[in-house]
C-alpha cells in the first residue's frame, strides 16, 4: 500500500505541476495567480486561484485532491481539463479514485469508486 500511495502522491504532483505551466485563459490581468499547495504528510493537494479581479477577491479551489485511504478523492475540478481522465492515463484504476465532488448516493451510479 505505501508504494501505491507513494505513486499516486507523485502523479497527483506531476498532474498539478503540469497544469501550472499551462498558459493562462481568461486572464485579464496579472492581480490573480494560481498557487500549488502540496501537503504530503496529510495527503492534501491543491492549486488555489488568488488575488483581485474588477475590485473584486478572488479565491477558489482549482483543483483540490486528497489520498485517504488508498484512493484518490478528487474534491474539485472547476477546469475543463477533467483531471479524472487524466489520472486514469496516468494509470490509476477507476476503483481507486473517488468522485468525492459528488453526493455520497450518486456515486454508486458511475464507474468509480463509492468510497
């Protein structure tokens, strides 16, 4: 289990790091960045939007992914990059990655894992 926790962690980074040297799109000016947050001992992943925008915060989760469990749970995708493909590719069956996005009931009604 820890060398399959320890290569889901490396996909998960190499997935975020990817997508960080991505040209941004919509972007109207440079008062908001994207941060990579990484927290192996609690298996925390994340790329956060933050700044300002039209005198407004800005401040979302991009992506958000934890490991628990042996799984990967995938919080939040608000990109059209659909990072579950993504870590498929990167060979994570479908069994070890959980919709967490989605309610607990529905979940039973896809292809991956309930929890």
């Amino acid at each position: 289990m820890d060398k399959q926790i320890k290569a889901y962690r490396q996909i998960i980074i190499d997935l975020l790091q990817n997508y960080m040297h991505l040209p941004a799109v919509n972007v109207e000016n440079d008062d908001v960045e994207e941060q990579l947050i990484v927290d192996e001992q609690r298996d925390h992943y994340q790329v956060l939007a933050i700044g300002w925008e039209n005198g407004k915060r800005v401040y979302y989760p991009v992506f958000h992914l934890d490991i628990r469990d042996g799984k990967i749970w995938v919080q939040e995708d608000a990109t059209d990059s659909r990072i579950v493909d993504q870590l498929e590719k990167a060979g994570v069956p479908k069994n070890n990655i959980v919709l967490a996005f989605m309610a607990p009931y529905k979940r039973s009604f896809t292809d991956y894992a309930v929890a």
